[in-house]
C-alpha cells in the first residue's frame, strides 16, 4: 500500500500550477495547448449563481390543430412546444424592432 501512497503523492507534488493570464485571447491559447490533467489540482470549485429572469404567465387561446402542428415541430426538435412558442415570439418581436427602428 505504501507503493501506491508514494505515486500518488508524486503525482500531487509534480502538479504544476496555472499562470496568471491577462486576457481571455492568452487562456484560451494556454488551455488550447496544456492539459487540465496537468493543473486540477490548482483549481478550487468555484460558487456561481444564475438567476431566471421570472416570466409572465399568459393564455392564448389556438385552433387545436395549430397546436399539434407546434407540438409536432417542437418534437422535432427536442423542445417543448412552450419554449418553441417563446423563441418564435421572441424572434418575431426583435424583426418587428429593426423595422420600427
């Protein structure tokens, strides 16, 4: 057991540490060319929070054949028929801005 304790800990002292980068262009060539096996002992887990922006509930009322075909299309691909309804909204809004703008 004593054998397996002396790689690992070889392995733990001849991590190499990350070099403090300036800018995003100078990580992304750094981590392009190294591996993180090399490093992930230099690294702690990092808290990060998203916040949804809350959404408004509405009712719409649609033929039932309109919402089996979005149903259908949704499925299609691999989204509810809600968040498909959303994008195409959200799309047809931001067209609808450029011409009034």
């Amino acid at each position: 057991m004593n054998g397996k304790r002396n790689i690992l800990s070889e392995v733990e002292n001849s991590m190499k540490k990350i070099p403090t980068l300036k800018t995003d262009e100078e990580v992304a060539d750094f981590w392009d060319k190294h591996s993180f096996e090399d490093y992930h002992k230099d690294t702690e887990i990092a808290k990060i929070r998203f916040v949804k922006k809350p959404k408004k509930s509405i009712t719409i009322r649609l033929d039932p054949e309109d919402v089996k075909s979005v149903v259908q299309i949704a499925d299609q691909k691999g989204l509810s028929y809600t968040s498909l309804l959303r994008m195409w909204i959200k799309d047809h809004l931001v067209k609808e801005s450029r011409k009034i703008a």
